[in-house]
C-alpha cells in the first residue's frame, strides 16, 4: 500500500519509514506505527509517523494490515 496516504497508515500498523537523518541514504527502519503526526490526506514524500520507540519518521512501505 501507498504510505503518501494517510487513510492507508493506522496506529499498529508495521512499516518501514525514513528517518531525518537518513533521508540522504535513504537507510529504512522498521517499526510500528504509534501516532499519525501528518494532518492532510496525503503527502507526497510519506506520511510523517511515530513508532512505537518514539522514532519519528516518514512512511515509505507499509509492510502488514492490522490483524483483525
């Protein structure tokens, strides 16, 4: 799924996102999604989020659906 929307990212969810500091390299750290920090619909270079370990970051993969 596409993580530029934010009606595809829910707290749970597992996913890869940039963090600042790796933007250059393009380095991805996988976590679990905390909080939603991005307010519009969608963002053309992932939707900013909070991992479960406090790194902030934005979204570039989304990795499982929330189990059900």
């Amino acid at each position: 799924m596409d993580g530029r929307k934010r009606s595809n990212i829910k707290p749970g969810l597992r996913v890869n996102i940039v963090l600042k500091e790796d933007q250059r390299t393009g380095y991805l750290t996988e976590g679990y999604v905390q909080d939603i920090l991005t307010n519009s619909p969608n963002h053309p270079h992932g939707i900013k989020v909070r991992l479960e370990t406090g790194e902030v970051g934005r979204v570039k993969e989304i990795l499982s659906e929330l189990e059900s």
